[in-house]
C-alpha cells in the first residue's frame, strides 16, 4: 500500500512538473537531449533508437502505460534486470540526480510521441 500511494504521488509530480515544463519545451527539449547524449545514447543510440548495447527507447513497449516516468527514474538510479530485450542488465547510471533524469525523460517523451506512440 505505502509503495502504491509513493508511486501515485511521484507519477502526480511528474505530471505537473511536465505541465510546467511546457512553458519552456524548447528549453527542456534541448537540456534533456544534451544529458541523454552524454549519459544514455551509447547504449541506447542516437535519438533513442537502439544500439548492439541497448534497446530502442523509441518503441510501443516504452509507452508510458507500461513503462511510467517511475520505471525510467528507478532505471537510472538502481539499475534494471533485463526483461524485454536480451542485451543484458541495465546498470544504474552515476551523475544523473532527479532533475537531470527528468529532462532526460521528458526528450524521450518528446520522441516517443513525435513517432506517434502516444
């Protein structure tokens, strides 16, 4: 119950933080691709469109009904067991904090939607 009621408030955040976000899209677009470029496109390639290292992030399994900004926040910070591809564990990524994480996460949104999965 306490981990549902967490999950729900963090998802309640995300949501006004990218409400917010809006008011400055270009801005956030912009900073997230920098920080997905430095920390996540060696794996996960140019645009998110996938590597021999790592899954495309660009795909209808990432929709956010299935994968929620919480799947991708608990991604970075502790790393993730495989379980769609077989590239192997993800590790948890260093240097990205919650802030940096959530630019990242509103580009692959940014991208996810522009390629019409959501």
């Amino acid at each position: 119950m306490k981990k549902r009621v967490i999950v729900l408030l963090f998802s309640v955040v995300t949501v006004l933080y990218h409400l917010a976000a809006d008011a400055n899209a270009e801005t956030h677009m912009s900073r997230g691709e920098a920080l997905y470029n430095r920390h996540c496109s060696r794996c996960h390639g140019e645009k998110a469109a996938g590597t021999d290292k790592g899954p495309p992030l660009v795909h209808r399994i990432y929709h956010p009904s299935h994968h929620s900004n919480i799947s991708f926040h608990m991604a970075v910070t502790r790393g993730v067991k495989a379980h769609h591809w077989n590239f192997g564990d993800m590790p948890k990524i260093k240097g990205l904090d919650m802030e940096k994480t959530r630019l990242i996460i509103y580009y692959l949104r940014r991208l996810q939607k522009d390629a019409g999965i959501f």
